[in-house]
C-alpha cells in the first residue's frame, strides 16, 4: 500500500524551509539536498537523486534510481529523470556563487562528482534550516506518531513481560522482542541522523550491561554481539533472578518514530538504592513535560532542572562513569535523534507540536541503568506523553 505524502504537506514544508532560509540567509540563491530522509520529508519518495531548490524559481527533483518509483509514489510537482549531475547542470540557466548543502551528511566524494558540473565558488551548510523545519509537526506526522506512540506503549508495558525468561540471553530476548514489535505495527526500522549511528532494535540489556561502554551517545549501554558488531545484545549474558532488564528501543510508523524506555526486575526487586534513584528520574520526566510549552527555552529547561539535583545524585546520572551525556532529551520523528535539544546552547523558544523523547536515567553500580523515557508533544498543557505513562521497574514474577 503507498502512503502518498499530501500535496499540501509537501507545500508547507518547503515553504517554511525557504522562509527560514531568507531569515537566516537573506541572500542564499540556491540549496541542494541529497539524503534520503530529507528527500522523503520535501517530496515523498526516497529516491537516490536531489532536490534543486531555487529561490525564484521553485524546487525540482532530480532522480537517478528509481524515477519509476517517485513518479507512483509522490505527489511532488516537479519530477524529472538524470543519468548524472551533468544532465541538470545542462538545463540550469546560472549557477550562483554559494550553493546551500547538507556539511552534516554529504560525503565528500559526493560533493566532488556534485562541484564538478557545479562549479561555484563556496558552499554553505544548511542543517539547521532542514532540522528546524523539520522540527515542528503538522498534524499529518502527529497522527502517525501517535499510532506508534500507542504501539510502543502495548509492546513494553502488556508485551515485554511475558518474553522474559530465565535462562535465555539478551540475544534470545531481542529476537523475540523484535517478532512482537512487528506484530504491533512496527516499520521494521529506526533510523538515526548520527553519522554512523548503527541500531538494530536499541539498547536492551540485562544488570550491567545497560552500563556497559558504547560510542552510542546516550546514557545507556550494551555488550552487542561482539567488537565488530557491538549492537543488539549478547549472546552470553543470560537472564537470571534478580537482574535489572533494561530496554530502551525505538518504534515507528510510516517513518515516524517515538522513543521509549521501561525497564523491569526479574524475579526479585532491585536494592532499595536503586528503586529510589529511578523514582527519582520518573520525577524528573513529569517536571521535565511540564515544562515543554510554546515559548519556553531548551536551554533552560535543561539547566533549572540540572541545577536542582544535588551531587550525590548527579554521580552516573545520565551515563555511568565519565560517560555521562550533557542532555536531558532530544527532538524526534523521522530519525530517532532530532533538534532541538534539551541542553545548553540550544536557545530558540519551543513551538506548540515539537515532539521531544525525554529520558532522564541513572547508572547504578552492580545494578544498571534505571530511568525512564517517553515522548512528549509540546504544547499549551505542557509535554502530552503519546508512549504511556507506567512509571517502569515492573516486576516481573
């Protein structure tokens, strides 16, 4: 079944990136975009190609692979086939000075193949303008997020506990996990904007595991498969009594995503140390959701709520060790990690329908991670939770 992008969504998505261009770059001329994701977001298809944006002329898609595709699949106006750059740099009357990219995602060889038959003289990023838009949600994606934000709620709060058994490994548990995430509606796949960010399901860990080391920057952790293939889970680690079981995993629908974390204790209660100090990070999250509302700033969000945790309880807060992250929560939708965030420099009011997954989260040495994570939609209210509310550390007997 195709899931055709609106017309009209594609409209005021472009509108606003080019009003957002001429407030930050009142002279920019020309913008290029090349990913897959942003490609998806301006015309509704993911083809391997780019988009020209003019800004007096208007945006044309440029496809390579499949043409076929994007012509069945998207409702975008302008779609025209290339066998490479070279074909589009024939038709394009002037090319100007600086043309407007993605630094964040263009590989370099790319650029060179794109710079041979566009010649200007300098580029410039434009990341920021592409997040920004991105980052306020019409009610088209909210309904899309909503429906996953249900589908992660049943999977970890009425699913997940009867796949746990002891004796099985974290391995065992990630592939019965990701069987039952289908059959709630899952689309197969998260993605990350990260460079380099590989995830298979997300982090889902058994004790210390979920404390373990990874490049993956957030405050969980696990062992994965091995060196080379440091994701998913162990295929060691077995579920006894008494562990702390950490599952913090991503689900979506028709590309939008919602983030979540509950965790559980395996046969027997985790030291009261512990239970007290995820109590506290569920605290944390309903003070961090009242604070999400139009015209209230990332930046001191995350500081007022930094700047009342005493030391004792900023030690392995939000990572263990010196791995500690510097946020709070971070923007999503179709990636998991999206602005703005919830951290310093991050100085822009919110805007009613910002979506924010929040995930305040502690290392306990011997024990795990606790905390939780849900994802809020920003609004008059506060942060609306689309994921549940379970406070987590379900018991599971």
């Amino acid at each position: 079944m195709i899931y055709q992008v609106p017309s009209s969504e594609l409209t005021s998505r472009m509108s606003r990136f080019c009003s957002l261009m001429d407030t930050h770059n009142p002279e920019w001329e020309m913008a290029v975009v090349f990913s897959k994701i942003n490609l998806y977001y301006f015309t509704g298809t993911m083809p391997e190609g780019m988009l020209l944006i003019c800004r007096n002329t208007g945006a044309t898609l440029w496809v390579r692979r499949s043409y076929e595709r994007s012509i069945d699949e998207s409702l975008f106006s302008d779609i025209r086939f290339m066998e490479s750059f070279r074909d589009v740099a024939a038709i394009v009357k002037r090319i100007p000075e600086t043309i407007y990219i993605e630094t964040e995602v263009v590989p370099l060889a790319m650029y060179q193949r794109f710079h041979k038959y566009f010649p200007f003289a300098e580029f410039k990023p434009l990341d920021y303008q592409l997040a920004m838009t991105r980052a306020v949600k019409s009610q088209y994606e909210l309904d899309f997020m909503e429906q996953s934000g249900k589908n992660h709620r049943r999977v970890l709060e009425e699913r997940v506990p009867g796949l746990l058994k002891e004796g099985m490994s974290e391995v065992d548990f990630a592939g019965e996990l990701y069987k039952v995430m289908l059959e709630e509606g899952h689309q197969g796949m998260s993605r990350f904007g990260m460079f380099n960010t590989e995830i298979v399901i997300g982090h889902i860990a058994f004790g210390t595991s979920s404390i373990y080391p990874t490049s993956f920057n957030g405050p969980g952790g696990n062992y994965g498969m091995a060196p080379s293939v440091p994701v998913l889970g162990s295929r060691e680690r077995k579920l006894k009594k008494g562990d702390l079981v950490f599952v913090d995993i991503g689900m979506g629908v028709n590309g939008y995503h919602t983030d979540k974390t509950n965790t559980y204790m395996f046969g027997a209660p985790i030291p009261d140390e512990a239970i007290a100090a995820h109590r506290q990070c569920v605290e944390l999250q309903l003070r961090i959701a009242e604070m999400l509302k139009p015209g209230n700033i990332p930046s001191v969000i995350y500081e007022k709520c930094m700047d009342n945790l005493d030391p004792g309880f900023l030690e392995n807060f939000m990572g263990f060790g010196k791995r500690q992250v510097k946020f709070l929560g971070h923007g999503i939708g179709l990636t998991i990690d999206e602005l703005p965030v919830l951290a310093k420099g991050f100085d822009e009011p919110l805007q009613e329908n910002m979506v924010f997954a929040v995930e305040p989260k502690k290392g306990i040495e011997n024990v795990g991670m606790v905390g939780i994570e849900n994802t809020f939609v920003v609004g008059p209210q506060g942060g609306r939770c689309i994921t549940g509310n379970h406070p987590g550390l379900m018991l599971v007997e």
